[in-house]
C-alpha cells in the first residue's frame, strides 16, 4: 500500500480574518472530501489571514492513480480558490 501526502501554500488574498479564511478553506475540504476519497488538514500559518498550508492524504496500490487523484484536487482547487496555490509537494510512503 502506499501512502501519498500533497502539501499545498495557497495565498487567499481577498480575505480579511481567520473566519473568512477558514470559510474558504471549508469549502474546499467539503468538496473534495465529496469528489476524492482523502484526508484533509491544515498543517501551517493557522493565524494568518491570508496564507495557508494543507495537507491532504490519500492511499492506493499505484503510485499513478494517487499522482491522477492529486493532479485533479490541484486542478479543482485552482478553478475555484479566490486565491493562487504558491508550492505544491507531493510526498510518497
């Protein structure tokens, strides 16, 4: 089994407080928790207010369908973040 860790930075810079960027960031777990069967947390800058750091995880027996499921959580997220994903690392075990 193996295991695969997607870190995204993600600037949000049309938020203006830890409620509003947490409302975004809740947006975007529920729908990808609805589209792709993965696990998602915010790993750093929890009091920044336009600046974030996810971790999302997921496992497979194929290292190639884990890189298709996160190459489209990246596409998903870039279509409907008011904001730009700044580094993005994928991490395998």
């Amino acid at each position: 089994m193996i295991i695969g860790l997607l870190t995204l930075e993600i600037y949000i810079p049309y938020s203006h407080s830890l409620k509003e960027k947490r409302k975004t960031l809740n947006k975007i777990k529920d729908r990808l928790k609805k589209k792709f069967n993965i696990a998602f947390a915010e790993l750093e800058y929890l009091n920044k207010w336009q600046r974030s750091k996810i971790g999302l995880v997921t496992l497979n027996t194929q290292k190639s369908m884990i890189e298709k499921v996160f190459q489209k959580i990246i596409r998903e997220i870039e279509e409907n973040i008011e904001g730009e994903i700044l580094q993005k690392d994928i991490y395998y075990f």
